[in-house]
C-alpha cells in the first residue's frame, strides 16, 4: 500500500495538479478577459478595452428588423432582405444597420449556424415565400471560407410549408435585431469550470490542435497593444485557398439556379461574398508561411463580372492598404463596423444604379 501511494504521488498526483491549477487559471483569469469569437474558441484573454474603443464608433441604436423563422417572411414587406451566415448576424454593427441608417428598408433572415445561405435563399424562393410583392432586393452573404463546401452540398429541390410552419407565420411579426457577435461565456458557468477546456488550453498552448493561426504583419493595422499580430481561424486556410475543377461547374449551376428563382418570383438578386480574415490581411504578413488565397477572384472568373456578384475584398482591401486600421476586429474572425458601413455604402450604391434601370 505504501509503495502505491509513493507510485501515485509522483504519477497520477502532478497531473491531477496540473489540471486543478489550469482549470483554475481558466475560471479565475482566462474566461472573464476573453472577447471575441477567436478570444472564446482559443481560450486567448484579449481583455475588453478593445472592444470598449471600438463601440465609441460604431452605431448606438439598431434600425433594421429581423426574421427568426422562415415563415415569418409572408408577412414581410421590405425593399431588403438579407439571408446570411455570421457576416450577416452581427445586428448593431452589422451592414444592414448602415444601410437602414440611409433610409432604405432591411429585414434580415436569422440563419442558424452552420447553415449554408446558398441553400436557405433557394429553399425560401422556391417555397414563394419571397416575391416581387414583398421583396424588391434579395442578399444572399456567403463568406469566403464556406463557399466551395456550400456549393458542394448544394441542392435543389421542392419543399412545403409544413402545418406547424404555416401556424407559426400567422403570429409572426418582425423584431429589431439586437445581436451582436456570439457572447462570450459566464464566468464562473460549467464551460468555464471545464476539464476539456483546460486540456485544451494546454493544447493550444503548446502549438497543438489550436484553432487559430497567427502571424506578424508589416505595419500597424490594428488599434491595440500589438498592432502587428494577426490572429485568424485555420479554417480560412484548411477550408482551401483556390477553387477545385469540380467546384468550378457546380458554382456555375448553383449561381444560375439561385439566380433563375430569384427572376421567377420577379426578386434582384444579390451575392455578396465576405472575404475572411487572412485573405483579406495575407498580404502584409512577414515572410508569409501560409498558402496564397486566390479563392474570391476565382468565384467572380467562374460566374463573371456582374452587379449581382459584390465581392466584399475589392473594397475592404484598399482600405487596409490605405492603412486603415480595424477593419477586421483585431479579437474576432468578422469584420469592424468600419468595414460594414463601407459595404453598406456600396450596396446601396448598387441597389440604387439598378432601380435607376
């Protein structure tokens, strides 16, 4: 017995330790200063002031409105609807509040994460439930990183309202959107007090199985203690960095599916694209060690130049080689308020020249 418990205190006692300590480390010091989508999801504790300065600028009210179910929509009359991923669920600071700040009328779709837009704009103008009589503008958000896998499980097909669907739009009514990112966990909540995340701070401590990527940029293009790290998700890269052949085809297919409804139901239709952080910032990395990515240029070579394609990154890049700083939120994989009023702006330059036609 005496033996087993020497053997323990110097195999299974220093481990159990070292847990207890980081679990504390985590719940006491790392949880309360994460901010951030790449703060949260890599345990970094970037810490609040950022987000503090970059809220003395952005809009302080919200004035578009918001749709949680797909029903909802036959009961919506509005110059805009947005249907989008997280680029297009960021509510206050989000694009379409700058574009209902200039007077034109925006409803947004809430997507579920993990739901492709491509899909979901088709499913809803198939269904009828968008048309010429409710709708005149429909902005479909895909951004960059999930496009090619969007495109693959791509699928058209007739769908129904179902009887619950149809009960629920009878009580539907649109709310302001007050979202904001995805919140951060409690303090002191199970997540915070978890074994895992303390087993997976080590990991990414350590340079193993970490989510997010780092790098050193050439000049200083962010408003904080260290202007010149880069930090964005792997999936930017892993995701891939050029389109495949066989994507090629099947973007062509699902750009003139999409397309084809939005004219049946009498809707102009608009694809944005959000380029991600690392394409938008891969060119003023140090001795970049990362692949190049060429995947925003190959989707407007494959459909072509048209004003229904809006290619975020045409606009968002001169700005940061301007030397415009936050443009992407330096704790986060979106985009600044900063970068939603440019593309506010320039949609609605769009949205006008085409009702000027």
């Amino acid at each position: 017995m005496k033996k087993f418990l020497v053997r323990l205190s110097y195999t299974v006692l220093p481990v159990w330790a070292i847990l207890v300590v980081t679990v504390l480390y985590i719940s006491l010091y790392v949880s309360p200063r994460m901010s951030g989508d790449i703060g949260r999801l890599a345990c970094i504790p970037f810490g609040f002031e950022y987000d503090q300065m970059l809220e003395q600028g952005a809009l302080k009210d919200t004035f578009f409105m918001t749709v949680n179910r797909p029903a909802e929509l036959k009961r919506v009359q509005t110059n805009v609807l947005t249907i989008g991923d997280s680029f297009s669920q960021m509510g206050r600071i989000g694009y379409q509040n700058y574009m209902a700040q200039q007077g034109v009328h925006v409803v947004n779709m809430h997507l579920e994460p993990h739901n492709s837009p491509l899909q979901e704009a088709y499913n809803i103008l198939n269904r009828g439930l968008v048309d010429s009589t409710r709708v005149k503008v429909l902005i479909v958000e895909n951004v960059e990183r999930d496009f090619e896998l969007n495109v693959q499980t791509f699928r058209a097909f007739t769908t129904e309202m179902t009887e619950s669907e149809e009960m629920e739009s009878d009580n539907a009514v649109a709310e302001p959107d007050e979202s904001k990112s995805v919140e951060a966990p409690k303090a002191g909540s199970s997540t915070n007090w978890s074994v895992e995340r303390a087993r997976n701070l080590i990991l990414f401590k350590t340079g193993y199985q970490s989510p997010v990527f780092t790098a050193t940029l050439s000049r200083d293009l962010f408003t904080c203690d260290a202007p010149r790290s880069l930090y964005f998700y792997h999936d930017d890269i892993d995701q891939g960095v050029s389109m495949s052949p066989a994507s090629e085809e099947k973007t062509r297919l699902v750009w003139q599916s999409l397309n084809q409804k939005a004219k049946e139901q009498g809707v102009f239709l608009i694809l944005m694209i959000a380029v991600d952080k690392y394409d938008a910032y891969q060119s003023f990395i140090i001795d970049n060690p990362y692949p190049r990515k060429t995947f925003c240029e190959e989707i407007e070579r494959v459909i072509g130049k048209t004003p229904q394609l809006f290619m975020s990154k045409q606009y968002l890049l001169p700005l940061i080689e301007k030397g415009e700083k936050d443009v992407f939120m330096f704790n986060d994989s979106h985009w600044s308020y900063k970068a939603s009023s440019l593309v506010a702006n320039e949609l609605v330059n769009r949205i006008n020249a085409h009702s000027c036609q």
